[in-house]
C-alpha cells in the first residue's frame, strides 16, 4: 500500500485544479531506472489506470501504482515539503538501502 500524508494531498488538490484536470485525473506513482543510485520515482497525473494497475485511495486521492513498481514502493508515504531545504514532494520509502543527496533515486 501507498499512503500520502495530509498536506500531500492538499498540495494534489491543489495542482489538479491549478491545471484544470477532471477528478478522472489520480496520482500515478512508478518506479524507473536511472538516476545516481539506481532507481528513480516518477509521479504524474493519469486519468486511464492500466489493466496492471494497484489503486490505493487515501485522503480522497487516488494512486495507481503498477505491479512491477509496488515491489518497490509498499510501504512508502507520499509527502510534501515546502521549507529551506526544498520544495516539492517528497518519498518516505522504508524499502530503500540508500537514497540520493536530491531525494529523486534510491536503491534496495
């Protein structure tokens, strides 16, 4: 399961309706490689979940993450940062060994 803390979804909300996206659009959450530990996130809208397709719904959102990238992602809260250190969401996967300076790659 993917969960998402309270101020992530309120920043969801908010981008959703900054970009006049339907309420069909949820937070697609994946797994790529790449990046300077090996494994990247990637997060965007969708509106069209995949035939593979995990779908969590927390805090009113939707998450679709797709079967290979949950082997990688159970457990982990989306969060959202906004303070001196960065700005943007942020990953609290307690799969990860090890994680990037940036935050964007980790690895297992």
């Amino acid at each position: 399961m993917v969960t998402i803390t309270d101020f992530a979804a309120s920043k969801i909300k908010d981008l959703k309706e900054k970009e006049g996206l339907s309420t069909d659009h949820n937070i697609r959450v994946a797994v790529e490689g790449g990046g300077c530990s090996g494994l990247m996130y990637d997060l965007q809208f969708s509106a069209e979940p995949q035939p593979s397709d995990m779908i969590f719904e927390d805090k009113g959102i939707k998450i679709m993450v797709d079967k290979k990238s949950i082997l990688y992602l159970a457990g982990t809260e989306l969060d959202f940062s906004d303070g001196l250190n960065g700005k943007g969401f942020q990953f609290k996967n307690p799969n990860a060994s090890r994680t990037c300076g940036c935050g964007e790659s980790f690895s297992v």
